[in-house]
C-alpha cells in the first residue's frame, strides 16, 4: 500500500470517519507498530507534517527514524547516469535501498522545484524513493499534491458539517513569492470526492491544473465565489500555465472579515504556515470563523489512520 493522493482511497468518506473514530481513541492500536519502523525523510522545512506524523507513530507503538536530507545526512543525487563531481554525494539508487532495510514504512516531503513542470508533473523524486525502497510509501507532500493535508482537512469539514450540502470555496491569497500548487491541487482533488460543491476563485492566469480541480468550477471574481460558502480555503498558489511564475499580487484578494460578509458564516481554513495580514488578516485567524488549529489537530489523526491501514496491510 502507498499513500501518494487521494485515488489510493477507495472510500474517502470511511476513512475520513476511521480517523475521527481514532481521534476519539488514539491509544485503541497502541501496540499495532511494535517492533515497526517508520522512516521519515524531510527534504524541505516542516513543523506539522513532522510532528503529527511522529506523533501518529508513537500513538501506534512504532519507532521513529528521522532524516533531514542535505543537513544531517548526505546530499542525494536522483538523475539517472550523472557524473557526480558536484554538490551530491550519494545517489538515491545507493541510499533508498538502505532506508529500506532499516525501515518498514518510508515518508518523504519532497516539494515541487517550481523550474520544470515536466520534471514536477512526473513525481520524479517520489517515484525514485518508492522504487528504491521497496516499502510502502506515505507522501508527506510531493510535487503536485499534500494529502495527508488534505485528508485532515476533509475531517475538519465534517466535524463543522452543516445539514445541507456544503458549499466550499477554495481561493487564492497573495504572498510575497512563488508557491507549489500541492496543497491547493490537493485540496481540491479531495472534495471533489466528498458531498460538497467546490468553487476555486483566483485571478486570472492562476486556474489550476485541471487534473487535479476536476469539475469544480472557477470564478476569476473572488466576491462573487464567496457567495453562500459554508467553508473558505485560503492558500496561495503561483501560476500553473506561466509555471511557477507570480503573475500579479492583488492585496485585494487578502481574505478579512469584509469579505466574508455575504457567505453562509463561512468557517475558514489555512493550512500553515501563515503569511498574518499577507494571506489571510488577524481578525479572521483569532477570531471565531477560524479552523486553522482545528486543522492542525487532525493532522496527527490523518496521519494515524494511513499508517494504521498501512500495518494493517502489511504485518
């Protein structure tokens, strides 16, 4: 089993409900992992995705090996065939083997380079760790997609859940550089699995890759796509078209109290961190709308679930 996006779930609306049971009882599989290891390789800065998911081993009885590439271990080549008289010192082909033999489970954070769509589309640096590894694989954000964020979100919705079919807003916030698509391309990959109508707002030339925001439709007029939202996403994201470029920086489209005048008492999420009074103001973010720490909570329980599955189907 590896959990790279949402289409490993057969049932996301199980899952989603397994994980809030957890949440309610995280000690229930205390001894599931023991004498299992999971190994977490951090390519990129992490504080959530890091601890919820330590956190979620240990609720499990597993050991935990952490490795902070390029810092307290060796810089990893991963092109096929190079000449290594550069910066890397050891290539993927060598290291994920042993990573392997030392471990049971293996996640990895891996972000998009931002240079080259192809490069970033291919999964090149995910596909690499799960081929050399040969163990089952949890994305701890890939190139194109966060779904471990994901899923926590999905469970923070249904525990705010209103008794109609929610309406979802995904929009974009302005930030002061380039950003991956992966957690908006998640995200919206995710409810559009659930019982929800997801609207993405964002400025022109910002539409996302269609792959992942399927039939959600997008509304270049941020006001207007608020309009009756349940639930509104902030995230920023740069262009998918002019790949990784910032195309404009509209502070207009920064969310605060105004623009939520005329939604459903929108409940507001973020995934972290935060740009304050960049991305999203401090009204919203300590004011009664926000589902930002709720968020951050479920992570630790989306994390749980997967790794629980993952044991489960390889004892």
């Amino acid at each position: 089993m590896h959990f790279t996006s949402v289409t490993d779930i057969h049932d996301v609306h199980r899952l989603i409900q397994e994980a809030l049971t957890l949440k309610n009882n995280p000690l229930a599989f205390q001894n599931l992992g023991k004498n299992k290891t999971l190994g977490l390789v951090f390519m990129n800065p992490s504080l959530r995705t890091r601890l919820s998911t330590q956190k979620a081993a240990q609720n499990l009885g597993m050991n935990i090996l952490t490795v902070n590439a390029d810092k307290d271990s060796w810089a990893l080549e991963f092109q096929d065939g190079a000449v290594m008289d550069g910066g890397s010192v050891e290539h993927i082909r060598d290291a994920a083997p042993v990573l392997g033999a030392y471990c049971d489970i293996i996640g990895v954070r891996c972000f998009s380079g931002l240079q080259s769509k192809a490069t970033d589309i291919s999964e090149h640096t995910m596909r690499q760790f799960i081929q050399h590894t040969g163990k089952p694989y949890i994305s701890l954000e890939s190139a194109t997609l966060h779904p471990l964020q994901s899923l926590a979100d999905c469970m923070t919705m249904a525990e705010h859940r209103p008794k109609h079919r929610p309406k979802v807003v995904l929009t974009w916030a302005p930030h002061i550089k380039p950003i991956p698509h992966a957690v908006a391309n998640s995200f919206a990959e995710w409810v559009n699995r659930t019982d929800a109508d997801l609207v993405v707002a964002c400025p022109e030339g910002y539409n996302l890759d269609p792959r992942f925001s399927g039939h959600a439709h997008t509304q270049h007029n941020q006001q207007k796509a608020l309009e009756g939202a349940d639930f509104v996403y902030v995230k920023n994201w740069s262009s998918y078209d002019d790949y990784g470029k910032i195309r404009c920086i509209d502070h207009a489209w920064m969310l605060t109290e105004h623009h939520l005048r005329n939604t459903n008492h929108a409940r507001v999420m973020h995934c972290l961190p935060v740009r304050r009074n960049v991305e999203l103001s401090d009204e919203i973010l300590d004011g009664p709308h926000s589902l930002v720490q709720a968020q951050a909570v479920n992570r630790v329980f989306a994390a749980q679930v997967i790794l629980k599955q993952m044991l489960e189907s390889n004892p």
